[in-house]
C-alpha cells in the first residue's frame, strides 16, 4: 500500500511561481498531482516550501571528509548537509597524489551509483600555484589529459566536473576531453587572463569555481578570468554566500551581471560544517576554524567554509534582496540543470522526488524531506 502525505496552507514555490496556501501531494518518494485532503493532512500553514537544495561543490561536514576515502566519512557528511536542507549534493575533492584521488573517487563513485551522492567533482590537482589557495602546492600538476583520464576512469562513469587552471600545458586540450565525456570543465583556482579564460570556454568551460576567489582580481585595463565569465551566456558562475568569501557589493555586482539563471549558490564547506570551532583535516593539510571561519594552519588562507545551504538561502532573501523565486534557481534549479538531474529533483512538480524544505516566515530551517521521507520533521524543527 502506498504512502500519502498531502501538505498544506504553505508558500509553495513552483516553476510558475509563489502559490500562497498551496498544497504539495506526495505519494511513496515522488510528488504527485494534488489529492483532496485526507489521512497524512500536514498543516504547514505560516511557511514557506521550496525545493530541496542542490550543492555542486562541497567538500565535507560533520567532522568529516569527502577526501578521507572512505563511505563512513562520505555518508557522516551527506547526512550533515541534509539535515541542512541540501538533498542532492556532488562531492568534492582536494588536491592529493594522483593515486589517492582515484581511490578516493571509487569510493565516492560508488556512492553515488548507490543514490547518496550526485556524483563526484575533482577541484584539483590540475589547478594554478598562484591561485592554489588551500591546496598542498607539492602535490600540483599540469592537466595532462591521460591524468584527467585516469580520474574520470576512477569515479566509476560519476565524474560530474573537474575545476582546472586552462592556462597549464594540456589545459585546453583538457577542457575538450571533459566536454567531450559530458563532464563539467570549471575554470578555477587559475591565474590566467581574459584572453585565455575566453579560450577556454570556447573549448567547453562551462562553470566558474567560486567566482572571484582564488583568480585574478576584476581590473579596468585587466578585466581578467572575472568579466569573461559573467559576459558569456554559456557559463554558469558558483557563489559561496557566507559573508566571508565575498563582499555583499561583490555579490550582487556577480547576481545582477550573470541574472538569475547562471547563479549556483555552493557551501564550498569542508568538515567542519555543522561543528564547532577547532581544527580539522581539509585533505593533507590541516585548517583551524574561529568564528565559523575556516583557515590553513599554514599560512592562513581561507581554507573553505562552514556554510551550510540553508544559511545561504536565508541570507540571498534577508541580507541580498533576492526574490526567493529567485533564491530557489540559485539554490536548486540551476544547480540541478547543470547536473543532469533535473528530470528527478530542483523543482516541486509532479513526477519528480519529494525533495523539499520547510522554511518559517523568517527562513529558518524547519523541515527537510528527502525521497518522501522526512530528514528533519517540521514538528521536531519547530
């Protein structure tokens, strides 16, 4: 027999836009065409439903690390991040030796194949020394496109994007052997110019690694890697909404210039995450968290976040002005386009995976839904 859950009296935000005191059908995992109310009737009256998040870069939570090679830390982190709201999430990994990496993407390929992940994203080693940020400066290699690969070989057919440097040796030939395998090339953590970050999107670069950090700065005679990513129609630009990555002004100079169809909001958040300050692993280096902000022991690099998605979605709203149609693209739809998986998740309609979060009048978490089981019930988030 069949479970039937029906949700009401909510905001719920749909394609077509906000449906005040709309209802939600879900029957077993999926949404449904609405049903008349009857037994599993949830009030939700005085919130907001949206879509649940979709993070294409995160690195790990709840003390734990999607580069730590094994399913136990891998799932430690998903779990973390659901209970945030983020029901579809790509792992990410950090620079190590070539080896480690492809064992680290079997198992995280693994995963995915298994439905807990949406499949893995290599942000390194083929990244710049002059942009490395918190990546270990030994392990860096040019993106031989043998290497890259070796990878893609290695995330058992899950590979979903690899952020490189296009201006290294083998950058470009690199970008159109990803494209080619419909994998996502993203250009980060590069030190190139506007000329060669073009390049690269005319070779298949479709997304920019959190734009503007690790890259070169925005200047009047140099527009650098920056302008050319939010003047071409093709590239999606991810945005980390902490606070700390970017000025607000930054922010919204990025949102205004891309719009609201080429913004992917990302945690870009690593294990510590939903814990407390302290020091954590973030690959072979080590990062010690004050004030919720992540740095490297070594020099002091910001080293990742501690952003979770749903922090994210209530600032885009209370400190950006987004219009949460909009919020819900950034945070949701675009992300999950850009993944393939927007037959099954980023949206409310019938058909796809009830995936959704309940938020209060004031945006604060208050319920997650993932396959039509509850991560967090609203009434225990109450």
């Amino acid at each position: 027999m069949s479970k039937r859950t029906v949700l009401t009296g909510a905001r719920v935000v749909r394609p077509d836009g906000v449906h005040e005191g709309g209802r939600l059908t879900i029957e077993d995992r999926r949404i449904v065409q609405d049903a008349r109310e009857e037994p599993g009737t949830l009030d939700l009256t005085g919130h907001w439903i949206v879509p649940g998040f979709v993070d294409m870069h995160v690195h790990g939570g709840g003390g734990a690390s999607f580069s730590a090679g094994t399913a136990e830390e891998a799932l430690t982190a998903a779990e973390t991040h659901r209970r945030h709201g983020t029901t579809t999430m790509v792992a990410s990994t950090v620079t190590g030796d070539l080896d480690d990496l492809a064992r680290q993407a079997a198992v995280l390929g693994e995963l995915s194949e298994q439905g807990e992940l949406a499949g893995v994203h290599f942000e390194g080693p083929f990244i710049s020394c002059q942009r490395r940020g918190a990546h270990d400066e030994s392990l860096l290699r040019d993106p031989d496109p043998a290497d890259v690969r070796k990878l893609l070989d290695a995330a058992r057919g899950q590979a979903r994007m690899v952020t490189l440097a296009p201006e290294r040796p083998g950058g470009l030939e690199s970008v159109r052997l990803l494209a080619d395998n419909g994998v996502i090339a993203a250009v980060g953590h590069t030190d190139t110019d506007y000329a060669g970050t073009r390049e690269a999107v005319e070779a298949g670069a479709t997304v920019a690694t959190h734009l503007f950090n690790a890259m070169p700065p925005l200047g009047h005679r140099e527009p650098g890697p920056v302008v050319a990513l939010l003047e071409d129609e093709r590239v999606t630009v991810e945005l980390i909404n902490d606070g700390t990555h970017l000025h607000p002004a930054a922010l919204q100079l990025a949102y205004r210039s891309a719009g609201p169809e080429r913004v992917a909001f990302i945690t870009d958040a690593m294990g510590a995450a939903g814990m407390s300050d302290g020091r954590y692993p973030l690959g072979p280096m080590e990062v010690e968290v004050r004030d919720g902000v992540a740095r490297l022991v070594e020099n002091g690099s910001i080293a990742g976040s501690t952003l979770t998605l749903d922090k994210a979605f209530r600032r885009a709203v209370t400190v950006d002005g987004i219009a949460v149609p909009d919020a819900v693209r950034a945070l949701s739809t675009n992300p999950a386009r850009l993944l393939g998986v927007d037959e099954r998740t980023g949206s409310l309609e019938p058909g796809k995976d009830a995936d959704l979060v309940v938020l209060d009048e004031e945006f604060g978490l208050a319920g997650v839904m993932r396959h039509g089981s509850w991560v967090v019930p609203p009434t225990a988030a109450a």
